[in-house]
C-alpha cells in the first residue's frame, strides 16, 4: 500500500512537471501511460525513494520526446 502511493505520488509529480515545462501536453497523452509503466518497472527492480523515482519519470519522459 504505502508502495503504491509513492509510486503514485512520483509518477503524478514527474508527470505535473513535464506538463508545466510542456504546455502543449494533453493531460490523456498516451506518454503518461508508458511514465507509468517505466517508473513500475524502475520501482520492480529496486525499491528507490519518491524523489528519486521522480527524478527518473521527468529522464524519461525528455528522452522519449527526443
């Protein structure tokens, strides 16, 4: 449970990051699905903290945007 909130907590945070630096960005865009699947996957492999999840979703989603 409390897993699942930081989960939440780091993908809404990177996500509501990358919207502001983009504000071209749909709220629905299909990129906050794949953040999601990314940061579930980051988490799967070592448990890190909320920041540092955070960090890794805002990598992410400028590397995929490239």
């Amino acid at each position: 449970m409390v897993a699942d909130l930081a989960l939440r907590h780091a993908v809404d945070a990177a996500w509501t990051f990358y919207r502001a630096v983009h504000g071209d960005v749909h709220p629905a865009d299909e990129r906050r699905c794949l953040l999601e699947r990314h940061l579930q996957r980051t988490w799967e492999k070592r448990e890190v903290d909320v920041d540092e999840l955070t960090c890794a979703g805002i990598t992410f989603l400028e590397r995929s945007t490239r």
